[in-house]
C-alpha cells in the first residue's frame, strides 16, 4: 500500500514543491503568522489610523462626494470646549465609578460566601451567573418592564415597603432615579462576572498558607486582610480592568432602558458619540470625539496592566 | 526624592513610568471632572502626553 504522505506530496505541482522546500524556518513561521497579522491591520491598525486622519477633517459619511476639508484641530478643539460633552464625559464617569464599586464589593462578598462548603453550592453558582449569560438587549427589555410605573415589579415593591404609590413615580423617567436605575441593571447583569473572577482567586489560595496562619493564633480577621485580600488582588484587579473597559463604552443596555433620557441624564460619551456618527452624519467630528475616548481608555488600560504586573511580582 | 531625580536624570524606567502614570491620571480626573471647563479642555492634551510618554518610556533599562 503506498505512504499517504507520500501520495500527497507527490499531489504537490513541482514549482510550488521546490520553492517550499528552499524557505528557511524564519521564512515558513513569517508564512504562518501572515494572515493573522494581515486581519490585525485591516482590521484593527488601518481603521485606527483611517479615525485618526478623518478627525482633522469635515468628512460626511453621508455626503461621500462632497469635498473634503482639512479642518485641523478644529474638531478636538470643538469638543473640548463643548459644555454638553463636558456633561456626558461626568455622566459616564458617575455610571463607571458606581457600578465598579458595586460590582467589586458585591462580587467578592458572593465569591467569598458561595467559597464555603455546603449543599447547593454548585446550583447556587450556576443561578448567581444567570444573568450576565443574557443577552444585553433582552436585558434591557425586561428591566424597562420592571421598571414600569404601573405595572412594574419594581414600583410595585417599592409602594409595598414605603407606602408611597407605585404611579407617582418612574425609575426611568425625571426624578432623578435614571442614573440609578441603569447602574442598578449593570450592577445586577454584571457581579456574577466579578464573582466568578474572584472564586478563582479564592480557589486558587492553597489551604496550607489558612493552617499556618491558625497554628500562629492569626484572628480570622487578620488571615481575610493578610492572607485573601493580597491573594486575590490581582484577579481583582483584571476582573475591575475588564468591568472597567466595558463600562466605559457601555451603549446597548442603556439604550434600551432610557435611550439617553430623561433630556439628557443617562447621556453616556457613547451614546452621544453614535449619534453624532450616525445620526447628524458629523464623520470627522465624531473621529476626533472617538479618539478622545480611545487616548482615554487606552492611557488607563496602560496604567492598570502595569499595576497589574506589579501586584502579581510581589 | 534625589532617587527619583536621579533616575529622571539618568533616563530610567521606573520614575519615568511614575510621572506618566500621574499624567494620565491626571488627565483623565480633569475629563471627568464638575468643577471647571478649562481643566477639561486641557485634558485631552495631558493624557494624550501621559499616554505617549509611557510608551516610550517603557522601553527604557530598568
């Protein structure tokens, strides 16, 4: 019977079979790696720099063939004068520092009780990740029926506990509770993700380290502070670095449950950078407005990893 | 202080980092902050250098 391989080779035309064995194995590695790289650019690096250009200029991806004005910093300029924007960038900065505040406290108290032993623990953990398993738009859509001021289970709960009447007031509308209410959905959505982050830093501390710090007499208190928080600081960290990216371009839940409203209380940078881009059509301002935001995210991204790094030599 | 002066000085990594670092911090409090317009126009430039500087300087000998 003959060698498959063989036969396969053979398959091989002779031009393409004497130029693939002359290649060195920098030269096969460098063919492999070639398409990937390729993605990379087309995907990622030329659109990035495509941003970059187009925000020095009045381009409208509406009016393709209209001529094209460098306008300069005018753009940036624009926008760092805009008292709207100015208003938006602190409406993201309340929702980001909130919901990561709750997230990590509520995500580590889950992880560090669900950590014990006993019955039900699994399915427990199973129904605590429910939520973060849904789809974003499905969860916008269920939470706007729970905040409904008539029928909503919310208001309902409300007027149970105060007395107050489920009607007279929206979660979702003025009254000041939209800010609120959207942290509450994200909170809710996304503290499973922070716990489970957490459980793996709480597994992965060995039992040992727990039964010298008991034969030292350490209180129970000391071994939380000198022995869980140390170890699970950097999948903390990694788990508030991932909260914190995606927060920060938060867009389809939010607009799913006020749409930006009431006026413009729940405006997030996002939201208003979308409409800016495909809704007034203002391509080059938005590039400028989108690479404000990626600076940002980039520069805190750059921070985080290096503390990162720190926390895991020590 | 001297330390941190002398590794400035002497283009070393950690203090460099150090003063990127509080640069982008630093520019990213003035984005997000209510108190005053014009630390928020300034602080696309402060991150911007932050950011920059710490990918240069993050090519230095430790």
């Amino acid at each position: 019977m003959p060698d498959p391989v063989a036969v396969i080779a053979s398959a091989t035309p002779d031009p393409i079979a004497r130029k693939v064995r002359g290649l060195s194995d920098r030269a096969i590695a460098w063919l492999f790696v070639a398409p990937t790289i390729f993605l990379l650019l087309a995907i990622n690096i030329f659109p990035l720099i495509w941003t970059v250009r187009l925000s020095f200029t009045n381009y409208r991806a509406n009016r393709p063939n209209e001529e094209v004005e460098w306008v300069g910093l005018r753009n940036y300029i624009r926008i760092l004068t805009d008292d709207g924007i100015w208003a938006n960038m602190q409406t993201t900065a309340h929702f980001l520092f909130w919901t990561l505040f709750f997230q990590v406290l509520l995500g580590f108290t889950l992880a560090w009780l669900i950590n014990r032993k006993f019955k039900g623990n699994d399915l427990l953990t199973t129904l605590i990740v429910l939520p973060m398993m849904l789809s974003p738009a499905v969860v916008g859509n269920f939470w706007t029926f729970l905040y409904q001021p008539q029928i909503g289970l919310v208001n309902y709960m409300v007027e149970l506990l105060t007395g107050t009447p489920a009607s007279s007031f929206s979660m979702l509308g003025a009254g000041g509770y939209a800010k609120w209410s959207i942290i509450i959905v994200d909170t809710w959505m996304w503290t499973p993700f922070v716990m489970l982050i957490c459980l793996a830093g709480l597994r992965s501390i060995p039992d040992y380290i727990y039964e010298a710090a008991e034969i030292d007499r350490a209180s129970k208190w000391r071994q939380f502070w000198t022995i869980t928080i140390p170890m699970v600081l950097p999948f903390l960290m990694l788990a508030v670095l991932f909260r914190g990216i995606e927060n920060f371009k938060m867009f389809d839940m939010v607009v799913l449950l006020t749409g930006g409203g009431p006026g413009n209380e729940t405006l997030l940078a996002s939201i208003d950078l979308k409409r800016e881009a495909f809704e007034k059509w203002r391509t080059g301002y938005s590039s400028a407005y989108a690479i404000i935001l990626f600076v940002t995210v980039f520069g805190l991204a750059s921070i985080y990893v290096k503390a990162l790094n720190k926390v895991k030599e020590r | 202080m001297t330390r941190f002066l002398s590794g400035l000085l002497r283009l070393r990594r950690g203090p460099w980092e150090l003063l990127a670092t509080v640069l982008i911090g630093l520019g990213v409090f003035m984005l997000m902050q209510p108190f005053a317009l014009a630390l928020y126009t300034w602080s696309f430039l402060v991150t911007l250098a932050g950011t920059v500087m710490f990918i240069i300087v993050s090519h230095f000998p430790e």
